[in-house]
C-alpha cells in the first residue's frame, strides 16, 4: 500500500505537469477536482446507458448472449 506521502507527491507531480492542459477555472481546487476526477462530464452520451437510454450495458449484452449461447 503506498503512503500518504507518495500520493501527495504523484498529485503534485500530475498538478505539474498538467497546469498548461487544463482549460476551465484557474483555481487550483478545480485542477486538482480534474487530476482525481479527469471526466467531469456526466451527459448521456458520457454517462451510464442504463440511467439515461434505459438500456442495457455492453457488458450486461456479452453475458445475456454468452448465457443464451450456452444453452444451445
């Protein structure tokens, strides 16, 4: 398990280097909002199929079909 010491110097070294690439709020609460959390977008297109198509995922896809194909 890595220290807390560790993770502060891997956010300060990713605040580092990512400072000129972050195009929003010139805070530094807001880049490092965007270091722990990069996608901040939550739209339908982003965002779970489940919550906004009401549909299932891919993943729930492959299952049903492994499923139906182990039953022939």
């Amino acid at each position: 398990m890595k220290t807390k010491s560790y993770r502060r110097q891997q956010i300060k070294r990713c605040l580092d280097s990512r400072k000129n690439n972050f195009i929003g709020s010139n805070s530094r609460k807001a880049l490092k909002k965007h270091i722990t959390t990069p996608k901040a977008c939550s739209c339908w297109m982003c965002g779970n199929p489940r919550k906004y198509l009401n549909e299932i995922t891919l993943q729930e896809q492959r299952s049903i079909l492994n499923y139906q194909e182990g039953l022939l």
